[in-house]
C-alpha cells in the first residue's frame, strides 16, 4: 500500500519522490500563465516534476532501476567539463520550479553541487483571491516592470513606494548622465547600488533575526522612508551612506532595548503589517 502523503504547514509531501505539479496546480486553482523566458535559477529552488514525480527522490536521486543511466552519465561528464547545455525547461509556482524538460540536468547538477541552471520558465500565476495571493501578484508585477527579482515586502503598498524610490533614481540618472534612463535601467541601477548593499548590511547584522516577520525588505523600506522623513528629502537622491548609516542605528537601538519592551514593540509595529485592532499611524502616513 502506498505511504499516506504528509503534510507540512498546508504543503503535501511526497515521502517517495518529488512534489508534483498537477497536483499542486490543482491545489491551488492555478490558470493563468506567463512567459518569463530564459533565465538561471537557483537550483535548489527546482522541487517538482511535470510527470516523473516517482522517478526520483525529492533529492533527485534516481529510484529504483534506472534504464537511463548512460543519458545520466553523458550528462555529468559534459558539465564536468564545462559544456554549455540547452536550458532546462520548467514550470514555476510562486517561488517554486518543477522540471518539465531537463530531469537528468538537475540531477547531475545537484550531484556536482550547481548552484544556478538556465531555464526557460512558464509561470502559473495565483488567482487573486486571499492576502497572501495579492500580495505575491503585486510582487509579481513590480518584479516584471522593473525587470528585478528577489525584492520580498510583507505588505503590498511597499512596492508602490519602493516603484517611487525607483522613479526618483531615474531622475537623478538622467539629470547626472544628461540622457533619458528607462525606468528598468534606472531599477537594476538602484538595486545594485542602493537596495542590495543596504539589505546585504541589514542581513550581516540579523536585524530579521531580531525583528521576526520583517523581511529585509521591510526594514530596508522602514530605514529609507524614515531617513527621508526626517530629512524632509523626500524629492531627494536617497544616499547610500546615510542609509548604511541609518542599519547601524538601528541595529544599536535593537540590542540596546532588549531589556525593555518599550521601544522594540515601537519598532515592531512600525515593521510589520498593521493587526486590524491596531492603529499603524507610520502607514498610514506614507499610503
């Protein structure tokens, strides 16, 4: 009799092989679709498989006999030695991958210890029908307009702010280059030199370890906002230097007021999204 399927944090797992995609399509009343092209992905991210579900462990280890080892072992030896191969192809669901084309690839590659594999990605979009829904699809439609990815915000009214942040940058590009920028120029600009660095300091100092529930986004959004509220710059080029600066205060304000409650909650409400009990004035402000 086959093993039961486990469930963990609303997830079904498959204790025999990977997680499947008709099921989970299913699952979650996924129609829609997006072309997002060719792109590398984080190898680790790829969990599924459209159709050989039962071939392989959630390792991508083959199962049982496998009649295609010699494919298998041509494979290794090609990226062994640093041949490009055709990318893989696969169907993605929020930030999940599952394999439609390219199974033996993710095995030898997760074998060999690859981090990214290129893919040609179709995405099945959520219907917009509860919060976190919404939220991913608004994060979806900033990511696709901006032509940037890994920005995660735990509200989406900040992604309408960090799209402000974005247009200011272009502005402050063209006015410095003497040229028109495009708007998806002027995001890669700002998330290389602006948003990464300071997450990259944010995430150096734990700040999410100590304020749970806030993304590094979030923090980012609170610190930048914050500094331009005081410095009453908000039409202004947001400086890096102060906003590194602005990491280091608060993560002395934070270990400093372990101790006493006060000040954290302070933090904490301004950080994560507003209970529907609780007054949140900071947002409100900023809507």
């Amino acid at each position: 009799m086959r093993p039961m399927a486990k469930i963990i944090k609303g997830v079904a797992e498959n204790p025999l092989g990977l997680k499947c995609f008709d099921e989970e399509r299913r699952k979650q009343n996924l129609l829609s679709t997006v072309d997002l092209g060719i792109r590398p992905v984080k190898i680790d991210r790829i969990v599924g498989s459209m159709g050989r579900c039962l071939d392989f462990d959630p390792k991508f280890r083959f199962r049982g006999k496998n009649n295609t080892q010699d494919r298998y072992n041509s494979i290794k030896r090609a990226l062994e030695k640093g041949i490009i191969l055709p990318p893989v192809e696969l169907y993605k669901i929020k930030d999940e991958h599952y394999v439609v084309d390219g199974h033996h690839r993710i095995s030898a590659g997760k074998k060999m210890g690859q981090e990214y594999v290129d893919a040609r990605i179709i995405e099945f979009l959520p219907a917009k029908d509860s919060p976190e829904n919404a939220l991913y699809l608004r994060r979806f439609n900033f990511e696709q307009s901006m032509d940037i990815r890994e920005v995660s915000l735990s509200r989406p009214s900040g992604y309408d702010r960090l799209a402000w942040q974005i247009d200011l940058h272009q502005q402050y590009l063209a006015h410095k280059m003497g040229r028109e920028v495009s708007i998806k120029d002027a995001a890669h600009d700002w998330f290389y030199s602006i948003y990464q660095p300071v997450v990259q300091k944010i995430e150096e100092e734990k700040l999410s370890l100590q304020l749970k529930d806030a993304t590094p986004g979030d923090i980012y959004l609170y610190l930048t906002e914050d500094l331009q509220l005081r410095n009453k710059r908000n039409g202004h080029y947001l400086d890096l230097t102060e906003a590194i600066r602005e990491v280091d205060l608060l993560t002395e304000e934070v270990h400093i007021i372990k101790p006493r409650a006060g000040l954290k909650e302070k933090l904490m409400n301004i950080l994560l999204p507003c209970h529907p009990l609780r007054k949140c004035p900071y947002y409100s402000r900023l809507r």
